[in-house]
C-alpha cells in the first residue's frame, strides 16, 4: 500500500512559438498569439497549485526550437520558481524540438526540478509536499532532434516505491500524424511493470490503456487551426490503492475553432450574412472568454453555390466579416475568421441532368463515372493537370490525396460545367 498523491502530467509547452503564417493578422492578434503558449504555461502553473498537485511532469519539448530563446527560458524559470515555492516538485525530459544539444543559457533552475539526461534512462524519488515518498519517476531525454531509438527499451523499474511513473517523449505504434522518434509499441509499455508512462509528443490528448495508464495529455496550447478545441493537462490523483484517476483541465489562452455554415434553404445573401455572424459568435459563446481564430466552411446544397464558386467571393466575405466582428483591439474575447473555404453543392439535380442527350448530357454522365470509379478520377486528374505535375511539391500534395477528396472535385467540376454551360444558353 501507498499514500496518495496527486501530479499533473503535461507535455509539448512549445514555449515562445513563433506561429508562423499569420504575417497578415492584426498586431493585436499577432501579440496574443505569440503570448499564448506563456499564458498557456501560466494556467497550468496555476492548475497545479489550485489542484494541490505534489510535482508536476513535463514529457518534452518544453520548448519549440533546439536553441531556445532567452526570454521562453527566463519565463520557463520563473515560472518553475513559483512551483518551487509551494512545494510542488517538476521532473522533466527534453524531446525532439528541445534536445540537449541544443544552444541553452547557464540558467540556475530552482529546487525540486529534476531534468534528465540521454543516454540511459534516471530515476529520481518523487514526494508528497508533506515529505512522505509518493513515487519513483523515470525519465530520458533526447540528445539530438531526431531519435529513432526505442527508448522505452531502456527503462528499468527499480524496487522500493508505492508507485512508479515513467516520463516519455516519443511515437506509440507509429502514429502517422507525427514523425516516428523514439518509437516504441504499446505492448511494450504494457508489459514493462509501471503504474503509469507519462508521454508527449502527439498533440492530441488519448488514454491509450488503462492500469498501466499509458497517456499522451496533448500539448498545452494549440498553435494552428490542425489543432482545434480545447487543450491543456491532466490532473492525476492516485489512492492509496493504487487507483488511478484523470481529469483533463484546459490552459489554452488562444482557441483555434473549425465550423461549418450551411447554405441549405436560403436564396438570399442577407440570410448568409446573418448565418455567418450567429456562427462566429457561437464561437465566441463557446470559448469561456478566450480569443478565438476561427475557419469557416461553406457547406450543403443550396442556390447561392454558383455564387460562392466565383473567384473572390469566399475573400469578400471573409474581409466584411471581420468588419463586422470589431478589431480585436476592442475586447479580450475576439474572433478573428482566419479563412472561408467554399465546399458546396449546386441545387441542380446531376442525376436528372445524367438522363438528357446531347452534350450536356453527356458530360454530366462522365462526371458522374468519375466521382463514383477513383481510377477514372485518377485518369481524369492526371490529363488535367500534366504541366504541372512537373512541379515538385504539386506531384507530392497529389499524390496524398484521398480518393474521397478527388471525388468531390470531380462533383465540383462538374456542377461548375452544368453552371457555366447553363448560363451561356440562357445568354
């Protein structure tokens, strides 16, 4: 038997990201944005005392960049001081964005914070702010940005804790969405007698198994519209059973948001409008006080399609719609629209179309051949675009994508042809 204890796990700070592509943005947005990944941090120092946490665990990339700026370690340090002085130890591991060998300041970090090193995995006892021994922790660190070692190969549980808790930065059975460093499968945490595997690196919170808990909490601060909702860190409790117990709390300082706005049943623009501002201030609704940069999709079957397909329609919106939100110098809870992406469909009938003759007809039925067969949309796309599939990065964003994607170009095109065809008769 053991005592309890209480530790919050978190991983993949990101501390001082530079958020690169929003050149264009409002200084104030701009400003908050690269403050996020700070105030983020500040939240979750705040978590941890507020939860009575007795130490806190980091699994990696604690910063975004190898040579880390000055300023995101003196806030690191900081902010660890204030941990320090309520008695709330840290134990950290660096991952492929914040390796050893990368430039650091001779910086002092308080008592209570343990870093380790690469090479083999440490251990190092982790207490109750009373004193009591509440568990052993184990960790490694990355010497260099990329590792393709299994370094879960090299933990060792040792004898003499209630409780042990190994810290990791690496990629669980290849998950596709992150490069694959530090790989390791999760049979092999599963088998390798800890209570608890503490990881970072995917940006997206999971439980991968229960008793052991194999956990990745997502990082703290979502810093591109790929990393929607809400994110931050979990609070673990541990009876004196052994019993394990996950809350997520949330410490993002900026929301990034997707959400659709459909324009089924309207023929009017005004009704878009007025669609468009209800979802934007949903958003605002929904981010408990928080800035928000929100994408819109355009979506669903109506007669403002062939309106929307045209070339600086989606722009217009996009550039009123700001206007209509205020600067964000005005108020704390903004909403700044990032994007508008048109992905709607024409209130004509294709199938109805497929039976006509003559040309129309004809084209219709093709289309239609090629959204429902993925080697004639291949076919098609391949001849459409010959000049330039001779451009590097356009055969690599072809080739990746999805047969459900071109099918829905195809659909596309084609309800543009019946649309440009159409108007051309009426002319």
């Amino acid at each position: 038997m053991g005592v309890p204890f209480t530790f919050v796990h978190a991983a993949d700070l990101h501390l001082d990201s530079p958020f690169k592509g929003l050149a264009k943005v409002p200084d104030a947005v701009r400003n908050r944005l690269r403050e996020s990944t700070f105030g983020s941090f500040r939240r979750l120092v705040e978590t941890a005392i507020c939860e009575g946490a007795d130490f806190v665990v980091l699994a990696g990339d604690l910063y975004d960049m190898a040579d880390r700026s000055l300023r995101a370690q003196l806030r690191l340090q900081r902010m660890l001081s204030e941990l320090a002085g309520e008695g709330i130890g840290v134990f950290v591991v660096h991952g492929n964005h914040d390796p050893e060998s990368g430039r650091q300041a001779r910086l002092d970090w308080p008592p209570g914070v343990r870093v380790f090193e690469s090479g083999e995995a440490g251990c190092a006892e982790a207490y109750r702010r009373d004193g009591r021994l509440a568990a052993y922790v184990y960790g490694i660190s990355y010497p260099t940005p990329a590792v393709t070692d299994n370094l879960a190969l090299r933990f060792s549980k040792r004898e003499g804790a209630p409780f042990h808790l190994a810290l990791l930065h690496g990629n669980v059975d290849g998950n596709p969405g992150h490069d694959n460093y530090a790989p390791c499968r999760l049979t092999e945490l599963v088998g390798a007698g800890f209570d608890y595997w503490a990881l970072g690196h995917v940006h997206d919170r999971r439980v991968l198994h229960e008793y052991p808990h194999v956990v990745y909490p997502g990082n703290i601060q979502g810093r591109s519209i790929r990393e929607t909702g809400p994110k931050g860190a979990y609070v673990v409790r541990v009876s004196e059973a052994g019993e394990v117990s996950l809350s997520f709390r949330d410490t993002a300082e900026v929301l990034w948001m997707e959400t659709t706005v459909s324009i089924e049943g309207i023929g009017r623009e005004q009704q878009l409008k007025e669609r468009l501002l209800q979802a934007a201030e949903e958003a605002r609704a929904g981010s408990s006080g928080r800035p928000v940069i929100l994408r819109l999709r355009f979506a669903g079957r109506g007669a403002l399609h062939e309106t929307l397909l045209e070339a600086s329609v989606a722009d217009e919106w996009l550039e009123e719609l700001r206007e209509w939100l205020g600067s964000p110098e005005e108020r704390d809870d903004w909403v700044w629209p990032e994007s508008i992406a048109v992905h709607t469909a024409g209130a004509v009938d294709l199938a109805a179309l497929s039976g006509e003759d003559g040309f129309l007809g004809e084209l219709v039925r093709r289309g239609l051949r090629a959204e429902a067969d993925p080697a004639v949309a291949r076919m098609l796309e391949e001849e459409a675009l010959v000049a330039l599939r001779r451009l590097p990065r356009i055969r690599e964003w072809l080739a990746s994508r999805s047969d459900a994607e071109r099918a829905a170009v195809v659909r596309r095109a084609t309800e543009l042809a019946v649309s440009m065809l159409r108007n051309g008769e009426a002319e």
